[in-house]
C-alpha cells in the first residue's frame, strides 16, 4: 500500500508541474487519475483490517475531497493546485510515513521483480551481471584497494521517496533532499526535445529524470548509463522499475559505455546533471561529461543572445549568401582556417590564381591580413561579443566582403564596411521559417565556423575547394598559427584524443575540434557532387578530401 501511497503522490507532483506550466489538459487528466487514486487508497485500507488507518483516511478525504471536486468541476487548475501541494500532499506524506518500517532496505525492495522481469524480457546479460556480484548486501560491502565500496547512502525525502547522497569524505546530495521526482519533472520539461526518440542518461543517480521522463513522453526510449556496480544494486533494489523493464522502453548500459555516450554526444540527446561527473572512474568518460555540460550549459545561456542578434542583423541592408553563387560556381576558392599549418601555406595564397576566390575564417582574417593578402570573404558565425575582435581589422571594402550566420554577434556585423551577405542556418526555427518565406536555402553550421564555410562552399558548387589551416589538431604542438593568439603552446593534458595525421603518423586533438573532423567526415561521406576537395595540411587526416601535406603541396 505504501507504493500506492507513493505513485498517487508522483501523480500529484505531474499534475502540480503541468498545470504551473499550463500544459491543462494533462494537468486536468492527471487529476482525474489523481480522483481515482483516492477511491483505490481507500479501499486498500479498507481491506487492510487497519480500522485505525481506515478512519483516519476516510476522515482526511472527507475534509478535503469536496473543495476538491467542486474546484474540479469548475475547472479551477490554480485551486486545484493549491488543494494538492497545500493539503493532499502532506496527507499523503503523513500517511506514507505512517506505513513506513523506518528502515528503507525494507520500505522500498523490488530487488526479486525487477530481476524477475529482466529476465523474463531477455536481458539475461545484465541479469547475470547482476547476480554475479552476489546479493545486494555482498555487492554494498565489498571492498576495493582497502576502501568501501559502500559510497552511496539513502535517507526519506520529505516526499517519502528515497533521497541519494554521496559519502566519501565530504557529503554530497545526488537528488533533492525535499521532492527529487518534481525536481526530475521540472529538469526534464525543460530539457526534452520533441524531435530526439531515444535519450541517455549520464548517470544511474538520475533514476528520477528516468521515471519523470517515461510519464511524460509515452514512447521515448531511455538508456541508463551506469557502471558502477554499487549505484546499480540501489537503483534495482530500491525503484520499481518491472513494468518499465518490460515495457521494452529502458535499457541499462553498464559495459564499454564509452560508444553508447559518444552515440548520445552526437544525437545531443545525452542528459547530464553536476552527479554525472562524481562518479565514473574513467577518466575519459568523466571528462566527456564535463565537456558536454559545459557545452550545452553555454549553449542555453548563449540562447537569448541568437534571438538577439537574429533580430538585429535582420534589420541591417544586406545581402544573401546565393547572391555570391556565380562568383563561387567552378571556382577553386581557398577555404582558410586558423590551424597551425596555415604558415607553410601562406606561399600558395600570394602566388594563387586570379580567377581563384579565398574565403577565410574570422580568427585567420587578421594575419592574412599582415601577410599582404586581401580575402575575397570572411566569415562569423559566433554569437558572442568576441566575435568584435575578428572583425577589428583594416579590411579593404572593395575588396573583401562579410559572410556572417544570422544568429552571428550583430554589433560586429554592423561594423563590418564593406558588402553583407546573410546566411540562413538549419535547425534554427527563426532562420528556417525566413528561408522558407523567402525561398532562400538553407545551410549547415555543423558546430564551427569553417564547417559551415564548407557546406557553404559545397551547397554552391565550387569547382574546387583547397582547405589551408584545417588542421583540427595541435599539429607541431601548436594551437593555432603562429601570430593569431599569444598564448600558442598546445596542452599536454584535457580531453584529448589520437587521431591519423596527413603524413601517415599519429597526433593529438582536443575532442571539440576531434568532433569537427568527424562531423566534415560525415558530411562528405554522402556528398554527391563534383567539387574536389583538397585539405592541404600536416594536422588530422580528413577522409572524403584528397589530403596532402604542405610540403607535398608546395613541391
């Protein structure tokens, strides 16, 4: 009964969470379930033969219900509201309490059907992984070089539900201490995307993100990602999670996480929260966490600054990316980045064609800029005021003109001299709904501004593109080429990876510009067209370009 007590109270928490948010008529069915939960609970004690326990509920529904129904029946969502968290909740609370042992192990035990229903459905991989590591108890107290596995300890939340903290010298809350699964429901509205099917969840300690999210979204698949055998036997033991399990829709993952992670980075359908990071021991995958959150966090915080300067550059007299089509057409354009190998290269820029066009980077606008050599283009993509900096050059305006994102910092944009052409990116509703109202096309950012110069480049059938400083690695143990940044020297720590270079051998990339490579590699493994793609470099090896170290190129 107590688990009834405490699924009617997540009821309560959902119809609280949807109607705040107006979402009413989720709101109001859940409180027609929440009508019915009632009636059931009173009936259980009924039937329990705890007359004590029967008169004291049928004593609170009657004091409570009839405001209740008569808000209900007037369609008074903020009565409603005020009724449940002010009155039935810590009814509720109180009885939930009253059912308890005090003894959690005991209160709340689904170790036998969840195992049960893994394997009925299957799972028989997870399920011997399971029992393998003996029961729950030799599972909590093994040892580990001489310390406690035992880290995880639970205590009541004043919902009644299970609150998780972290012991290991200093005392760390893993949820809410106060109502964990409204905190899951708020985190989750917020995080959710209508478009992704199937998200993963960067650590076990977010059991309650899960559950929020199977009660929101009927179809949405989720994985678990743990593999920390000690969080798994409290998760299993501890929620009732039988009817997930065999819903088909929960997966746990708990071996070689890393491709599952990766997978979940690069669909951005990874759900992470600051827990996600206590755990892993691989160091890998802890840093992988740190770096996504931190994306994302910028992400969201970056997001007023798109509206802001959509709005803006709109407003400015400018022109479209298409309108450069026939200067771009079966041109060889020079694709310019800030990597490293751009100074080997700059001999190819002076000496290029004339009827060649460069297009460069704004990071890499300053130092051609030095060298003598006027870009045709530059482009920005950023959104932040950084982007002032790159554009706070002596550019000719007859000579060089702006292609900037329209979400790109607008202050610099307005700046900027010479001609403008805006460029419209996927996956941005503003800029997609103008693309469509203006019959302009669309293109791909792909996460930096020299993917998106690619697609650009791609989309307008240049006759060949030759990337010079696309280096997406710390070739020479640099950072970027020589006089773009003071400080220049690549770290020998942080989320690296090793990755092929041009000349056969192996090199170090940091995982963002790592995500780049792969994401151009992507790009062109379904590219069609007839452009030919050379990537003059000494840094990553591109597959799709014909890559050529810079000495080969200049030989």
């Amino acid at each position: 009964m107590r688990n009834k007590v405490l699924s009617l109270m997540h009821e309560i928490q959902y119809c609280c969470v949807t109607g705040r948010m107006d979402y009413t008529n989720s709101a109001f069915k859940s409180v027609g379930q929440i009508a019915g939960g009632i009636a059931e609970l009173l009936n259980l004690a009924g039937e329990s033969g705890d007359l004590r326990l029967s008169n004291e509920m049928s004593q609170g529904i009657q004091s409570m219900l009839p405001p209740f129904l008569e808000a209900q029946e007037k369609r008074d969502l903020v009565r409603i509201i005020d009724i449940l968290e002010a009155e039935i909740l810590p009814w509720l609370q109180g009885i939930a309490s009253e059912l308890s042992t005090g003894n959690i192990e005991e209160d709340f035990d689904f170790w036998e059907e969840n195992l049960d229903a893994l394997n009925e459905c299957g799972q028989e991989r997870l399920y011997n992984y399971l029992i393998s590591n003996g029961t729950y108890e030799a599972c909590a107290n093994k040892q580990d070089d001489g310390a406690s596995q035992d880290r995880i300890q639970c205590e009541y939340a004043i919902s009644g539900d299970i609150a998780f903290r972290l012991e290991n010298g200093n005392t760390r809350y893993l949820t809410g201490r106060n109502y964990p699964y409204t905190d899951a429901l708020n985190f989750i509205y917020e995080e959710r995307k209508d478009t992704i099917t199937k998200y993963g969840f960067g650590t076990g300690a977010m059991i309650y993100e899960l559950l929020a999210l199977y009660r929101i979204n009927i179809s949405t698949k989720m994985i678990l990602i743990e593999d920390g055998a000690e969080m798994l036997m409290r998760i299993m033991r501890h929620f009732d999670l039988a009817d997930i399990i065999r819903s088909g829709r929960m997966e746990i993952c708990y071996k070689d996480i890393h491709s599952t992670i990766s997978e979940c980075i690069r669909q951005m359908s990874l759900l992470t929260k600051p827990v996600s990071v206590l755990f892993p021991e691989d160091e890998k995958v802890r840093k992988a966490y740190e770096k996504y959150r931190r994306i994302m966090i910028s992400s969201k915080e970056e997001k007023y600054l798109l509206y802001f300067n959509y709005e803006e550059n709109r407003r400015l007299q400018s022109g479209y990316i298409s309108d450069i089509g026939e200067k771009i057409e079966g041109k060889t354009v020079y694709l310019v980045a800030g990597g490293p190998s751009l100074n080997p290269c700059l001999p190819l820029l002076k000496n290029r064609d004339k009827d060649s066009a460069i297009l460069c980077v704004g990071t890499s606008s300053g130092k051609l800029l030095k060298e003598g050599i006027d870009p045709d283009y530059v482009i920005i993509s950023d959104p932040l005021p950084e982007m002032k900096r790159q554009l706070d050059h002596p550019f000719d305006p007859k000579k060089t003109s702006l292609i900037f994102l329209c979400t790109a910092y607008s202050y610099a944009v307005e700046s900027f001299g010479g001609t403008r052409y805006i460029v419209y990116q996927k996956d941005f509703e503003k800029a997609e709904a103008a693309a469509d109202a203006e019959e302009k096309m669309t293109f791909l950012t792909g996460g930096s501004v020299s993917t998106l110069a690619l697609d650009i480049l791609l989309r307008l059938q240049a006759g060949r593109i030759i990337c010079l400083g696309l280096d997406l690695a710390y070739t020479y143990n640099q950072m970027h080429a020589a006089g773009i940044h003071k400080v220049n020297a690549a770290p020998e720590s942080g989320s690296l990876v090793t990755v092929k270079s041009t000349n056969g051998e192996m090199i170090k990339a940091p995982a963002n510009l790592n995500s780049y490579r792969e994401w151009i590699v992507d790009r062109l493994r379904d590219y069609s067209g007839e452009t030919e793609i050379i990537n003059v470099s000494d840094g990553a090896y591109i597959e799709g370009m014909k890559n050529v170290t810079c000495r080969e190129y200049n030989d």
